[in-house]
C-alpha cells in the first residue's frame, strides 16, 4: 500500500489534447511520455462518429514532448496502421523521428537519442512500438 500512495504523487493523468502539455512542467522533468495512438477506445464500434489520433497534432506532440525529456528518459508511442489513416500516421511518425532536422526543430540534438521500432513481421497491419531513448550525455 505504501508503493501505491508513492505512485500516486508521481504519475499524473490528463484529459486534454495530445499537442499541449500543462505549463508547469519544466525542461527535462519527465521520465516517460506514452501515446497510444489510432482509435479513441470504444470508437470503433461506430466509424462514422469514430475519434482518432492524425500525424499533424501527433507530430505536433511529439515535437512538444522532446524538451521535456530527462537524460535517460524516453518516449513510447504505440502506432496502428491496421485502420483508416493509421498507415499515412504511422509513415509520418516514422519519417519525422528517422530526421535529424525534426530533433533540431524540437530543440534536440539528434545523437542525444537512440530511437528503435518492434515490430512483427509476420503482420504488417498489427500495432508496433516505436522508443525513442534519450542518451544520458
């Protein structure tokens, strides 16, 4: 039980936008940041009034998040190209991290971090994780 209290002061969830994060969090304050892009839980029982995740506010938030990393931290971002649109954002995704002028756009250094795709081979429409690490230089 006191594991759980200690959890609770350290691990804040929002419901806003995925672009902007709350102002007070400062420089490389932040250990993980998580997308679980695609469909919004439950929308998929419904397309037409379906809420989804698209590559130019996901880009957007990932250029936002970079500054807030810690040395050692990372970001985590879940991609699923399996439905409408999530090819064209998981390809954006892709093309942006793999680029050195968006870490420089985002106020990085490129070779301050190490980024990795798992993914299964076997399926190209089944969900894949992209980790971009932050180097302790």
């Amino acid at each position: 039980a006191g594991n759980a209290h200690a959890l609770r002061d350290e691990v804040r969830m929002l419901q806003a936008s995925h672009e902007t994060f709350p102002p007070e969090l400062q420089s490389e304050s932040v250990s993980l940041m998580v997308w679980n892009l695609g469909f919004l839980p439950g929308a998929t029982m419904q397309p037409q009034n379906a809420t989804k995740t698209e590559a130019a506010s996901t880009l957007i938030s990932i250029s936002n998040a970079v500054p807030l990393i810690a040395k050692g931290g990372a970001l985590s971002i879940s991609l699923y190209p399996g439905h409408s649109g999530g090819d064209d954002e998981a390809s954006a995704i892709e093309r942006a991290l793999s680029d050195s002028a968006f870490w420089l756009k985002a106020g990085s250094r490129p070779q301050e971090w190490r980024v990795m795709r798992h993914r299964n081979l076997m399926n190209e429409k089944a969900p894949y994780l992209i980790v971009a690490s932050r180097l302790f230089q």
